[in-house]
C-alpha cells in the first residue's frame, strides 16, 4: 500500500453539516466527503483490492466507489484531516491477512466431562422404560 500515491487518487467534496451550530451551520459547508475509487487506484495491490473489495462490500458504491465523511468538527479543515484519518485506518484494518485458524483437540477434562453427561442421560432415559421387563 502506497500511502502518498493513495492521498493524491482521493477526492474531496466539502457540504453543508447538519446539527448544532446556529447561524455558522447554514452559511459554511463544514462536513467533508471522502471519494476513493477502489479499482481505479494505483497505490493499492490487486489482492489487496480484492480483499478491501470483499471486505468492505456493504460500504461500496455499485462502482465500488468508497464514500466516508466527517462532520464532527465546525472546521472543514480539521474534518478533511479526521476523514482522512478514518479512511486509513478502515484500510490497515481491513487489508490485514487473516490469521489460519490453528486446529484444536478437547482437553481430557472435556471428553471426561461429555461422556458423564451421556451416561446420566441414557441412565435417565433408561429408567422410563418399563421396569417389568
């Protein structure tokens, strides 16, 4: 992953912001928009792509076009750096190699322990029968 050539594909859109804010809210556009064309990106590796395409599937345009955004400063300026922040972090996250699972026998205890409660269940089941036989 090729961080500086991933800043330079990203683009910004800056808005209106909604919430608290009184007269400031309606007169700048505060919240800003993160666009990052996942395929069309050149600082990314194809199996990386493939995994964030995987991944991030619920969050992706039908163009496979990542939308963040951030509205939780009044600056535009401090809300361009924390979408940007966001958008990295999502990124290391999720291009992360899973680990293999590492296989796992039961413990002594454990088979110990599931063959008691066999045992205890068929007996149960043993005195509903008919006693007569």
């Amino acid at each position: 992953m090729d961080e500086q050539q991933i800043i330079r594909e990203l683009s910004f859109k800056a808005v209106r912001s909604s919430g608290a804010g009184g007269q400031h809210v309606n007169k700048t556009s505060s919240k800003v928009e993160l666009y990052f064309d996942l395929e069309a990106s050149e600082g990314l590796l194809e199996e990386e792509k493939a995994r964030l395409i995987k991944k991030l599937a619920t969050r992706l345009t039908k163009e496979n076009l990542l939308i963040l955004n951030s509205e939780e400063s009044r600056s535009q300026h401090k809300n361009k750096e924390l979408v940007i922040a966001k958008f990295f972090e999502l990124l290391r996250e999720n291009i992360k190699k899973p680990k293999p699972r590492k296989k796992t026998k039961p413990s002594k205890a454990a088979k110990l322990k599931r063959l008691k409660a066999k045992k205890i269940n068929a007996e149960k089941k043993a005195r509903r029968n008919d006693p007569l036989k």
